[in-house]
C-alpha cells in the first residue's frame, strides 16, 4: 500500500504509481544539484529540505551490516519508505505532490512516479509514505520531488541530497528472489564466507573464499554492472543474474575481471593470489577498468558476492570432468604407439570447473522450472556468450532444450558429451580427415558436481542429480567399440587405473593398473604410459613421463602393474595450479579389446599456518595474528608476499618476506587487527613466491561486544 500522509491530517489521500519507458543507452554517471530550487524566483514558498527513511528498521530489513552513507537510503523491494518535506512557510489548501525516481547512472530517464493529492491545514510538513513494489526494478536513484500548490502558478521542486537503493528480497514471498526455506537464506544470502571446491572429482580440495558482500565497494559494484540494462530488465533476477555473469569475465573492455590460463601474469595479479572477492570489486570500482587476471572460480566469487549483496540466493558449484566443445560429443586423438595428442581439435574437458548457482522464480519458462538456475561466467566456445539462467530441468529433459533461452543446450552438452577417441598416424597429427574413430567412452563427463551447505563450510553436496537423470551417471563408464575399427573383440577383459591420492608434493606417486582376464583363454597385454603435466583447464604443458609394458594373463586370472614415478620426475615441471595427468592405453593381441583412460592427479600442498593470539576478541580491540611456513622443496623460495584478507577482521593486507627462504626453514610473520564486526569470522591468507603458489590457510576468529569496566568516579565514552 503507497499512501501519502500530510502531518496532522486524519484521512490520507489515495496514490498512483507510474513507470515511464526507459531507453536502452548507457549514460554517462550525472548526479543532480542537491539544493532546493524553484521555477520562479516571485514564489515565495520554497521546499527547504527533505528526509527520506526507511519505515522498517534496518535490522528488520537485513541491511544493517551493508556500509551506507547518512544521506543514503538501502532499502529492499516491499519494504516502505517515508519522505518528510520542509517548506519555508506554512501553506494551507489542497496539493499535489509527486516523487520521481531517476537512474543515478542514467539521469535523463524519467524511470518512475508515485503521485498524490490532498488538503491540508496551516502546515510546513509533508509526508509522504511509498511501499516499493515487490517488482520494482533494482539500482540506485536519486529523488526528486514536485510540489503543486493550490493558489500559486508555479510547481515546486527539489532534488533529495542522498541516493536511493533498491535491492531485491528474498524474505518477501512476492519476490522473484523468494527463498522459502531460511537455512539457505542464512547459507547463501548472508553468509559473508564459504568454500569453493576445486582439485579432481576423486581429490576434492575445499578453498576458502571471502565473499564480503557488505564490505565497501561489494554492493556499488553489482548497481554499477545494472545500468547496462533498461529498466524494465532490472525487474527480474533472470535479467539481472544473468548481465553479472556476463560482464564479471571481461570481453569489451569493460567487464570486471580480465580471465586468463597463460601462466604469464607480470602485468597484472596471479590468480592463485586472490582470497576473495571484495579487492577485485574495490579495484574495479576505482579504476572502472577490468582486473587483472582471474580464472573460473575467482570469477564465480565475485559474481557469488555481487549477487549476495543484491539480496538473491547464490552461490559457487563446481562440475568435475566437464566438456568444452562444439557440439554434442568431445574429439579425442591418439597416436598408434599409445601417445595422447593435445592441440587437434578445441574440445577440451576441465578437470573442473567453477560456475554458480542463482535461485529465482522463472516466470518466462514453463511451470516446474523455478529454483537454482545454473549460471558460467566461461562464454560458450561456439556462440561467444554467457551461458545461464539455466534450470535444472530443462538440462535433464533435453527434449525442451530448443524452446528454452540463455543456452540450455551448450549446459546439456557441458556435463552430458560423450568422448569420441580417434586413431591418427604419428607422422601425420594435423589431419584430422585421415583419422579413424577407435571406441566411444560414456559416463566421464559430468562425474560431479558439488557445492557447500550448512555451517561447516567443508560439507559438501552432490547436485549432479538435479541435471542429470541417475542412469546417465554410471560409476564405472562404459566404452563403445567402433563397427569395422577393430575386428569385433570379445570383451573379456577387465581395466582400471589408480594412485595413491594421499600423496603430497615431492612424494613417490604409485600408478597401478589391474588387469582381469574373465574368458577362457590367455591374454597378451601391450600397454603404453605417458604422464603429462596439464592446467585444470585441459591444456597440456609438457610430458615428464613415459612407459611401455608387456605381459599376460591367465584365463581367470588377475595381473596389476604397479608404476613408481619418483618426485624428482615431475617437480622440475610443475607449473601453479597444474595437475598430473596419465594417459593409459591397454591393448590385448588375441582380440584387440582395448582401453584409454586419462587419470588425473592432485598433489597436496604444505599448509600455511596462520594462528591467533586471542580465540575470542572484543570488538575494536586489537590483537596479533602470526604466519609460519616451511619451505618443503629442494631449492629457496624467493621474494615471498603474503596476501591476507577476512571480512569484519581486517582489509586486505599485502606483507613482504625480504629474506630467502632456504629448504627446510621456516618464515614467520605477525602483524596487528582490530576486528571491526560481530561475530565468528575466517581470516584467510595465501603465499606468492616465485617457486610456489596456491599455499594457502585459515583461522577462526569470534570478535564478541568489547568489554567496559567503569571505574567509581570515571567517565567513559565509548566510540566505534
């Protein structure tokens, strides 16, 4: 209900709320004059000032912890505001008075009116009371408000100092933005930290991340993204999700995040260097130029925190094993002598990929789709945008992929491809016409796909059901023999690959193969080994291992070969964030039944220890934190940051090791806090040297209500 009160008045007046069209350009930012002005000087009523506030208490309204100016109002969709005018006499006599909201990134568009009529006694005040509707469009505004007279010619008008946001709510069951049940509103609206998941899809490793969605810079950043849209498309989270996700990895130039897999970052800031989101959203804000440089899961970050501070549900998922291609099925090449062949074709599988999930209500689709929409910040290969809102029914009927919009169908491939292996001639590796199709492989792609959930952030949930139908997700995939590739095999044998997963940097890693022979008749096995070092991405950097084996097994039988690859074989080629990946290609003479896997393998990484002096710190006290970290390589490390950063704990921080740290020695730093927020916090923190990166740790920190002792015959004050 909009209404507008006039003081002392006993019956309010009806109102109108209007919306005006809304061009589709993106003006420059131009703010308006903040003094009262009149259309002619004879008048000599003038609108002196004006208060807005919001009716519900921020704490009602969950913006207590955003950072907002004294002039500024945040308020969120259905809540009600209320507009006090001073005019510099008093009036008596009907008025109409009207308030206009316009864009503060596009001040020429006249976006939206709420208009009312009334009679008042001899007053100065007005008072104007506006519910926001629940669909109304979300940025910021500033206000600007006209006030007619009965008796004099002239309108009045003033433009209110401060700036109006409007950011949607998910409490409100008339939002789009709705979320029903309020563990997940807790979990993935006003969580400030979580974990985004990484490694293989049998080697998950949980990697902090602060969001810090109610730090400066966080919430200003997503209003500032908005204003590429109209009006109306800031009226649903499908629209306004969807522009996020498209401009946090950079393409013009004006994106948030420049993405990058080269493994040359002298230009910028390594991507194993950020720990959340809020110094990238902070140096974009300055600078309104992308940053440099951020990969999937940065990227999901800071699209998860723009999105937490808007008030919609969100958060980072990351799908194991998944496809990059152009079409329905992944091109794999391998030579005769057993040598997988990187740079053929583009189609790819990343070991893992980080994307995010939105929940919303879907009004443009069918009924059945509202919920988590799925959402990449990596621009399909093929069509150059970005890809979501995608319900997760629309992926597990792939009937309906045409009709439904924002790219399902790249979604259905991207976790759903099959793997097509091709034989090419080793003397003739770019020809791709001349190769010949040995075996299809189901049921690797889109092995998994997890998220976090509840208050222990390492929990995690596998959602791959929501996308899939369960008998797509086979636990041991399947292979597929191309008719007249082969003579037709009796496939009696059995395959598989493993290591010892628990195997940290430097460590012997054991590859074994198990072979079983389940026919009648002796098998003569040829198998062949190569070990490559790859980014997570797909991309090969260099092989470091090969080998060849032969042998045979009984009818019956079982056979393993057991493959020891010592540390000193792959360190010397390791590259940040790469993995170990093993092609194995197994072939039996009597029936050439053959088998292809690509294993691939995480090394654990030494852990940075970062601890507290005090486990509970009042707020604004200060305390010291320490850092300790052992050099596990051969060789020193050289030229040593630490990037430390927790919201509500401390900003950013950027410390400087000056020593060399030789093998085996230890570094310690400490350096003070002072907890500027309630409540249980995680200080995050990571090492950029030259030798290794992406070494990274935590500590809890519960900043509870400073304590005041008061002394007989003193006088405190206490500020913040």
């Amino acid at each position: 209900m909009t209404e507008l009160l006039e003081k002392r008045s006993t019956r309010p007046p009806s109102m109108i709320y209007s919306r005006s069209p809304s061009p589709t350009s993106r003006p420059t930012s131009s703010r308006p004059a903040s003094r009262a002005t009149l259309v002619t000087s004879c008048n000599p009523i003038q609108i002196t000032s004006s208060e807005i506030s919001c009716e519900e208490s921020r704490t009602e309204s969950h913006t207590t912890l955003f950072p907002v100016k004294d002039q500024d109002l945040l308020l969120r969709r259905g809540n009600t505001l209320v507009v006090k005018l001073h005019t510099s006499v008093e009036f008596t006599g009907s008025y109409n008075v009207s308030l206009v909201f316009t864009p503060a990134y596009r001040s020429r568009e006249r976006f939206a009116e709420f208009r009312a009529s009334g009679a008042a006694k001899t007053s100065s005040e007005l008072w104007l009371s506006v519910t926001i509707p629940t669909n109304f469009p979300v940025g910021k505004f500033h206000a600007h408000i006209s006030l007619n007279l009965r008796g004099y010619l002239e309108v009045l008008t003033h433009f209110h100092r401060g700036a109006i946001m409007v950011i949607f709510n998910p409490w409100n069951s008339e939002d789009d933005s709705f979320v029903e049940s309020s563990a997940e509103i807790d979990d993935y609206v006003l969580n400030s930290q979580g974990v985004i998941w990484r490694g293989n899809h049998r080697q998950k490793i949980a990697t902090y991340w602060d969001y810090g969605q109610y730090e400066e810079g966080s919430l200003e950043s997503a209003l500032f993204l908005l204003s590429s849209l109209t009006a109306d498309e800031c009226r649903n989270v499908a629209t306004v999700t969807r522009c996020l996700i498209d401009q946090v990895n950079d393409n013009d130039g004006t994106g948030v995040m420049r993405s990058s897999w080269t493994g040359r970052y002298g230009s910028g800031i390594h991507p194993c260097c950020w720990n959340g989101s809020v110094a990238v959203l902070q140096r974009f804000l300055h600078t309104r130029t992308p940053v440099k440089y951020g990969q999937c899961w940065v990227m999901a970050g800071v699209a998860v925190t723009m999105m937490r501070a808007l008030g919609i549900a969100a958060r980072p998922i990351t799908c194991y094993n998944m496809a990059s291609c152009s079409g329905p099925t992944v091109a794999r090449y391998f030579t005769s002598e057993g040598d997988f062949v990187h740079g053929i074709t583009s189609d790819v599988v990343w070991v893992y990929r980080v994307c995010v999930e939105a929940r919303m209500r879907r009004d443009d689709l069918p009924p059945g789709h509202d919920g988590w929409q799925f959402l990449d910040t990596i621009r399909s290969p093929r069509i150059g945008k970005a890809v979501g809102p995608v319900a997760p029914k629309a992926v597990s009927e792939k009937s309906s992929k045409r009709q439904l919009p924002y790219l399902t169908g790249v979604v259905v491939a991207a976790i759903s491809a099959e793997i097509k292996y091709h034989r090419v001639k080793a003397h003739d590796l770019t020809s791709i016409r001349k190769a010949s199709m040995a075996l299809v492989e189901r049921g690797t792609v889109g092995v998994s796909m997890v998220t976090s959930t509840g208050k222990n952030l390492k929990d995690s949930i596998d959602i791959i059901w929501n996308y899939k139908k369960h008998e797509e997700v086979d636990p041991q995939p399947s292979m597929t023999y191309k008719m007249g590739a082969f003579p037709p095999p009796s496939r009696d044998c059995t395959f598989s690959v493993s290591t010892n997963d628990s195997a940290i940097l430097g460590d012997t890693i054991r590859l074994e193969i198990s072979i079983g022979n389940c026919g009648g008749m002796l098998r003569t096995i040829d198998g062949r080994v190569v070990g490559k070092i790859v980014h997570y991405n797909g991309t090969a950097v260099r092989n470091f291992f090969t080998m060849q084996f032969t042998g045979s097994v009984s009818p019956g039988q079982d056979a393993s070969v057991s493959l020891p690859i010592e540390g000193k074989k792959y360190m010397r080629h390791l590259v940040p964030q790469a993995m170990l990946q093993f092609f194995v290609c197994i072939q039996a003479r009597e029936n050439a039944q053959m088998f292809i896997r690509l294993h691939n393998f995480v090394l654990s990484l030494p852990q940075l220890q970062v601890s507290c002096s005090d486990r509970e710190v009042p707020l604004g006290q200060s305390t010291r934190v320490k850092l300790e970290f052992k050099n596990p390589l051969n060789n020193s490390l050289s030229r040593i940051i630490f990037h430390i950063c927790g919201s509500g704990l401390c900003k950013q921080k950027e410390l400087s090791y000056k020593k060399l740290l030789l093998p085996g020695r230890l570094a310690t730093m400490q350096f003070p806090i002072r907890p500027y927020r309630l409540g249980e916090a995680r200080l995050l923190a990571c090492i950029q040297c030259d030798q290794l990166m992406d070494v990274r740790g935590d500590c809890i920190i519960n900043v509870t209500d400073p304590i005041i002792v008061l002394c007989p015959g003193s006088t405190w004050q206490v500020t913040n």
